[in-house]
C-alpha cells in the first residue's frame, strides 16, 4: 500500500485503533493493487450495525471530524451514531485530512466487500480490509471518471504483466 501523506497513515490507523469495522476503497485500494499514486483523502465504506457506527461516531469525535458534506444533514450538526447507521454518503473533514466514508458504493455494502477484500499491512503493521481488485475495478468502471479510467488503464496494465 502507497505510504502517503502522514496524514493519511494516521487517520487509517486511527480508524483501525478505533476498532471500526471499515473496507479501504479508492486511492489507497489502487495502490495495494499496485499502482502507487497520489491521493487528497481516506476512502472507505463503512458497516452501518449499532456498535460500529458507536465507534465511528467516537473515532471521528477523537480526530475532531465536521461534516462537509452529507447525504441528509447530521441532526443538530452533531454526528451520531443512528445518523450514520441511516446510512449514505458522508465527506468528513478530520485533524489528519479527509474522510470520505459511504455505507454502500456500486451496489456492494460492508459486508460484501469484506467477504472478499484482502488484508494489507501498513509499515508499522497496522492491517487494513482493503477491496479486492474485481470489486475495485467494479467500481471504478460504474464511476467512469477521467482518474477511474486512468486508474483501470494502469491496474490492468499491471495484471498482464503478472500472467
């Protein structure tokens, strides 16, 4: 996995000291597949069950997280654990950057996604659930952004190499 931005490392291993249940997609998920690029945030998808998202909510408390953007507003502008576990979409700024956290993404939820990701290990040892490559490339294909087909281009470049 790509060693980006302190930042990033400590916001990934906060989570995974927080003991929250999460699967890393986007920028960091390309890298574990082997394409090595930079990335602005975190990207995960989260499991919505009533003590993981307790833990999330206290997670993002800890790395003094506001909400930049939402797919419903947080009641009260406070980020609570039944909030989260109603699901969606969620842009979270954070003391170690941003967080972009969703319940679900193409079609595949938590659960699903951690049935088939791998375990990377970070330097320091700190494991990460990390999407499987078929369901990386699943969701970069549905985004179909000019970086998603960059992305495709090289990881599938990456997978001839190998056979």
């Amino acid at each position: 996995m790509v060693e980006g931005p302190t930042g990033q490392r400590a916001l990934l291993v906060a989570l995974v000291d927080g003991r929250v249940r999460f699967v890393v997609i986007g920028g960091h998920a390309v890298a574990a597949h082997g394409y090595e690029r930079a990335t602005r945030d975190v990207d995960i998808v989260f499991a919505t069950d009533h003590e993981n998202c307790v833990r999330f909510a206290e997670l993002l408390s800890r790395v003094d997280a506001d909400v930049r953007m939402s797919d419903l507003p947080a009641p009260g502008g406070q980020i609570t654990p039944e909030w989260l576990a109603g699901g969606g979409h969620f842009v979270f700024g954070t003391a170690h950057g941003p967080l972009d956290a969703l319940t679900w993404i193409a079609g595949l939820d938590h659960a699903k996604l951690d049935s088939r990701a791998l375990t990377v290990a970070l330097a320091d040892g700190t494991e990460l659930r990390v999407c499987s490559y078929d369901d990386l490339v699943a969701m970069k294909r549905l985004a179909d952004r000019p970086r998603d087909r960059e992305d495709l281009r090289e990881l599938e470049a990456l997978r001839d190499e190998d056979d």
